[in-house]
C-alpha cells in the first residue's frame, strides 16, 4: 500500500460510489520496481500457525468475524521475530505517512495495544484500522473503520490477522485477510488485489534489507 497518488481530480464533485472505489484501488497501485533482493533458502518449517486454521495461537477468528479467508501473504525474513512483528504493526514498508491514535501510552516508543487507531492516506482520503488484539511478538489482529474512513470500503467484516514466529536464524511472517461482500463485488477484487501487492512490497522490502524470500500460498475456498 504505497499511497502516491497522480492524476487530475477536477471533477471531484462528479464521483458515485464506483469511481470513488476505482480512485481508491488505483491509489492502492504498487509500483513493481524493487532493489535486487538477498534472495536465501527458505528452511523447511512446520508453522505454529497454520494459516488454515481459524484459531491463531489461542485466539480463534470467529469471535472477530465469520468472513472467509480471501488471501494470504507470507515470508521468511532473515531477522528476529520482534523486528518483523514491529515492522508489521507500524506497516513500515507497506504504507506512507501512517499516524496513529493511541488508547494507552501516548508515549511514541510504546507498544501500540488493543484500541489503537492507525490512519493511512490514501489519494485525498484516508482508511482507518483498529488493533483487536495484541500479543507483542507474534500475533496481532485489526479491522477496517468502514465508518470512519472517508475512503470507500467494499469490504465487509475485514479482519486482518498477523504472525510472526522465530524459524532458523531468521522467522516467517504471514498475513492473513479475511472479508465478505454482497454479492459479486469487482471493486473489493480490485482492492483486495490491490492490498496484496502492496503487502508483497513491504515483505520485499524487508527481504532486500535483511535477506529471504517471499513464499507463495495459494487459498483455496
């Protein structure tokens, strides 16, 4: 999710629903451009959290949403779990310009918690999360504002689940999202599409810092 946005926005009062969901997914567009990456084996790994599970440690999904596992992005990052659980919870990589609202410590070098609102910009508008759950280290959960934010959400239910855990020298991060629509939806597609790719950057970004490799999961409804 890097958030440049180009183009000209003259007719701003003109926009329905849909044009403002296109705007919205093309301001999610990632560029494909990336430094060469410290590609390195992956070492074989049984997960602690299997993303096809919907209990996560011993937090289960269900009581944050019924909504269907849409897609998965996951990584080995040759660093330590706490470096990757930080760099997922403040989305360094992922978005620009993130600003956050706390519920606890206002204290910036605190670990965000339960409550806490972070606000990403996107083009003009902006989408609002809410941290769920926090286990510091491996697992955090957060959902999208839908009322809060300006930008236009097709997705409902959305829940964001995250875990990192120590495998080898390094760990494996993996990020799962969930979301139901009404009916077919292109735009939540898009957008979805959209989050993934800008997900898939931040992982990368942190594989051409610390070295790894992106490892692919195919979700199967």
């Amino acid at each position: 999710m890097s958030f440049m946005w180009k183009g000209n926005f003259m007719a701003f009062n003109k926009l329905d629903s849909w044009g403002l969901c296109c705007l919205v997914a093309a301001a999610l567009a990632i560029s494909s451009c990336s430094n060469k990456s410290l590609q390195e084996d992956v070492p074989s790994f049984t997960s602690v959290f299997p993303y096809e599970s919907r209990v996560v440690g011993k937090y289960p999904v269900d009581n944050h949403t019924k909504a269907l596992l849409r897609f998965v992005v996951r990584a080995w990052v040759n660093t330590d779990a706490a470096t990757l659980y930080g760099k997922a919870i403040s989305l360094e990589g992922i978005a620009d310009h993130v600003t956050w609202k706390r519920e606890g410590s206002p204290t910036v070098d605190a670990q965000h918690i339960p409550g806490d609102v972070r606000t990403i910009p996107v083009a003009w508008m902006n989408l609002k999360e809410r941290l769920l759950l926090t286990e510091p280290v491996s697992v955090h959960f957060y959902t999208i504002l839908q009322d809060e934010s300006s930008a236009p959400t097709p997705m409902d239910h959305y829940l964001g689940v995250v875990t990192t855990e120590s495998i080898g020298k390094g760990s494996v991060i993996t990020w799962r999202v969930y979301f139901d629509t009404t009916g077919w939806s292109p735009m939540a597609s898009i957008m979805s599409s959209q989050i993934k790719s800008g997900l898939e950057k931040g992982f990368q970004s942190w594989i051409d810092e610390y070295g790894g490799m992106l490892i692919p999961v195919e979700v199967k409804n």
